[in-house]
C-alpha cells in the first residue's frame, strides 16, 4: 500500500498575517489598568512645568520665551523620537520598550532634583518628550494586541490618564514646592512616579507577554516583516490627518484659553476655571466616547460629533466669548477631547498586526506632535499681528471645518 503524498506548504504572501492574542497570565482588567497608569506618566512632567515657572524664571534667570520653550521642546521630541520608540519595540519587543522607555521618563524626571543649570535643564525636557514619544508610539498597537474586545474602551482610559496626569500634576505642582520646599524636587516628584511604574511594568512584562509560541515549520519561509513607517499609505495619511488636526487645536486650546479670558477682563482665577472646564469635559468625553468604538466599526457618526462640537464651541467663542463660555468650553472640550481619542482609535482600526500598529502609531506621533507644537506659537504670532485671538482662533475653525468636509473618507474597511 503506498504512502499517501505529503500536501506540500502552502505558499506565503509578503503580507503578515493578523496577530492573535497570546494568552496572558494578567487578567484583562489588570492590563487596563496598567495602561491607564502609563497613560498617567506619559505627560505629568508637561503638566507640572507651567505653575513653577515663575519660581524657575528668578532662580535661572530665563526669559519668558526660554521658559515656554521647556514644554516646546518636549513636545517637539515626543514628535521626533516617537520613530525611535517604534524601532526599539521592533528590536525587543514591544512590551519590554515600553518599560525600557519608562525608566528613560524617571531618570530624566529624577535628575531634575540636583542644581542642574539652565541648558541641563532643557536636556532633561528633550529626553523626557523622546521618552513620551515613544511610549505614544506602541500604546496602541499594545492595546489592540492585548485588549481587542474592549479596545475602544481601553483607548479611552489610557487617554483619559494622559489627560488626568497634565492635570493632576499641574494641581500638585505648588503644595509640592511648598511641602519639599523647593520646585526642583518638586518637579522631580513625577520622576519617582514613573520609576515606580516602570519597576511594575517591567516585573508583569513576562506576564504580560504569556508563553513563547512554538517555533513556525522551518520548511516554510519567514515573512519579511516590514517596520518602516508607512509613507506610502493613503490610509495612514488619512489617520495622521485627522490626529495633526485635534493635536493643533488641542493644544492651542491649552495655551490660550485662560489668556484668552483674562484679556476679555475676567479674573485670573476666572480665566483658570474656564480652562479646567475645558479639561473636565475633555475627561469625561474620554471615558464615555471611545467605549462606542467597540460596538460599530463605522466611526463617521462619532467623529462626526466630535468634530461638530469643536465647530460649535470655536464659533461661540467667536461670537460670545463670554457670555456664553460654559457651553462653548463644553462643546469645544468635548470636541478636542473625543477627537483626541478616536484619533488613537483609528490607529487600531487599520491595522492588524502590533508591528503595523506601532509603525502607524510612531508615524502618527511624529507628525502630529511636531504640528501640534506649532498651532499655539502661530495663536501667538497671530495674536501680535492683529492685538486679539480672533484671527487664531478663526483659525482652528477653518481647520475644522476642513476636517468636517473630509469626514467621508473614514469609512470602515480601510486598511494600512
């Protein structure tokens, strides 16, 4: 009786095939919650920055414009180093860079603790936005790997922990200097925050990553894995779109609207209300929004919405700054904070695999970040043209209008 022949192989493509999730030793509430603690880190050190300028300004003798510029350059570096986080979760995986990346965060947040001058200053600013960035990078491919079922969900925390920790740092930033009594340990705190996380995250690493897979046939050849990041790709360039758009009016919505308010004549105190509405609806529409994702895959409607409500929010800030600035900080909030988010979304909605999302995600970073450190120093260029915000912000009207009109686009089936 002769043998039955062996089916030969069946032929692989250059493209990669889908990941499936490994099984994991962590619970998938744990893992949210550790993605919600990263998310914490990943800008307290921004947020903790404005509240001491003055006390750093007398101390180092900076200037004005060399005292912005500390956020300045950690966000152009979370822009540029984000294609760097992305090839060293390629290199080690992505797991184990994040909790590599997060110790980079803590060493440059603790060495603000020593009399370090001006320039070490600036350093230190400059590793901790490479830090960030890179952490930004890999957050959501890691999601969509470990937490496919409630990825929308997932996104919205993790995004509501960047949010919380600008502004939980922010809020301590003062009772730190006073309680440590100095701003350099007080600034240094988030530095010991984030040595703390990483320390946690590297220890549920192995967990995290569950049982090595078996090795694949060697008689079938490897995939070529492709970690460039995707140029070339009229979907990604529709994702970064959409991302450099909520990044540039996002942050000139953070620098400028308690200005805005104090030149109209309220209170400073006033002003600074108006601002943390404007956080607090961010907040809450990260935490509700996002966890719709996980029920359709057409997300038209929903950024629909949010891009509706920016629209309506910058145009009541035109009209009736004032008079109506509950609702137009609670659409406009509304707006920055759900874009924002779905944002992150569409990352993990056009890939398939975590090395495709992180190439997306470093993509997406590098672009939008470098953008968006540009939207609050055109507000004020445009402000010292014209005397007032109006032109500024009409800006952020027209880029959203913009952004409304190209809104077909995003239909589900897009893939990277």
């Amino acid at each position: 009786m002769s043998e039955a022949p062996i089916p030969a192989p069946a032929p692989r493509t250059g493209r990669p095939e889908p990941d499936r999730p490994r099984p994991s030793a962590l619970p998938v509430g744990v893992i949210v919650a550790l993605v919600a603690v990263v998310g914490l880190n990943l800008r307290a050190s921004m947020g903790s920055l404005p509240p001491l300028l003055d006390e750093i300004d007398r101390d180092l003798g900076l200037s004005s414009t060399a005292a912005g510029l500390l956020t300045s350059v950690a966000i152009a570096f979370m822009g540029l180093c984000a294609p760097a986080g992305q090839r060293l979760g390629a290199r080690i995986g992505p797991e184990l860079a994040t909790g590599v990346l997060m110790l980079v965060l803590a060493g440059a947040g603790l060495v603000r603790a020593l009399p370090l001058p001006a320039p070490l200053l600036f350093v230190s600013a400059a590793v901790a936005g490479a830090a960030m960035g890179g952490c930004s990078a890999l957050m959501p491919s890691l999601i969509a790997h470990h937490v496919p079922a409630i990825r929308g969900m997932t996104t919205g925390i993790y995004s509501t922990g960047l949010a919380l920790g600008v502004a939980v740092a922010a809020g301590t930033a003062v009772p730190l200097e006073g309680l440590l009594g100095d701003w350099r340990p007080a600034l240094a705190f988030w530095g010991a925050v984030s040595a703390v996380t990483a320390a946690l995250w590297l220890l549920l690493v192995p967990a995290l990553r569950g049982p090595r897979r078996r090795e694949t046939d060697p008689t079938v050849p490897a995939v070529v894995v492709d970690h460039r990041m995707p140029w070339r790709s009229r979907t990604a360039w529709l994702v970064v779109g959409f991302t450099t758009t909520q990044m540039i009016i996002g942050f000139s919505g953070l620098a400028w609207i308690t200005p805005l308010y104090v030149s109209l004549g309220l209170p400073a105190q006033e002003a600074a209300n108006m601002f943390v509405l404007f956080q607090v609806v961010q907040v809450a529409t990260m935490l509700t929004l996002p966890a719709l994702a996980d029920r359709t895959p057409d997300r038209r409607p929903q950024l629909a919405v949010v891009v509706g409500c920016t629209i309506v929010g910058i145009v009541l800030l035109l009209v009736a700054p004032v008079t109506l600035a509950i609702p137009a900080m609670a659409l406009f909030g509304m707006g920055v904070g759900g874009g924002s988010t779905l944002g992150l979304v569409l990352i993990t909605d056009v890939t398939h695999t975590q090395t495709d999302g992180a190439r997306l995600g470093a993509m997406v970073v590098l672009v939008a970040y470098l953008a968006g450190a540009l939207g609050p120093f055109a507000l004020g260029v445009l402000r010292d043209l014209t005397g007032g915000f109006e032109a500024g912000y009409a800006l952020m009207l027209a880029l959203s209008v913009v952004t409304f009109a190209s809104l077909r686009a995003y239909g589900p089936g897009r893939e990277l």
